[in-house]
C-alpha cells in the first residue's frame, strides 16, 4: 500500500458514519470512569499525606540532631589538673 492509497483509506475512514454505540456500554464507561477518577483522588491524597509527613520527619530530625551546628573539637583531651 502506498502513500495516496494510505491517504484515500484514511479520508474513507473518517468521511464514514461512526457505527451505533450500545446504549448499555455508556453506563458501564461512566462507571469505570468514576471508579477510576476515585482511585486517582485517593492516590493523589495518599502521596500529598506521605508528602508532608516526609516533611515533618524531616523537621523533627533537623531539631534533634541540630546538623548546622559544629560539633565539639575531640582531638585534645580536656586541660584540667594544673
């Protein structure tokens, strides 16, 4: 098949009537549409919930282990006994 009778099948295809669509499939494509639109909302949901308890553990640590701090020189012992 060559390129103008690829084109001709084409424009024959889509000048054409589309068939009758069963009038009982759209209530079955609502509904998966919604179960679908529903598990995405939940999906979104749990990501932005790990999302800040990412960030609250994140807080918390930087409060506890403070890792802007310089921590203590050990190379000397302490001078004390004199």
């Amino acid at each position: 098949m060559n390129r103008p009778e690829r084109e001709a099948s084409a424009r024959r295809i889509m000048e054409s009537v589309p068939p009758p669509v069963p009038p009982e499939l759209y209530a079955e494509v609502m509904r998966r549409g919604a179960r679908m639109l529903k598990r995405r909302m939940i999906a979104r949901r749990l990501m932005w919930l790990l999302l800040c308890a990412a960030a609250v553990a994140f807080v918390v640590w930087a409060l506890m282990a403070r890792p802007w701090v310089e921590p203590p020189s050990q190379t000397t012992p302490p001078y004390t006994g004199w």
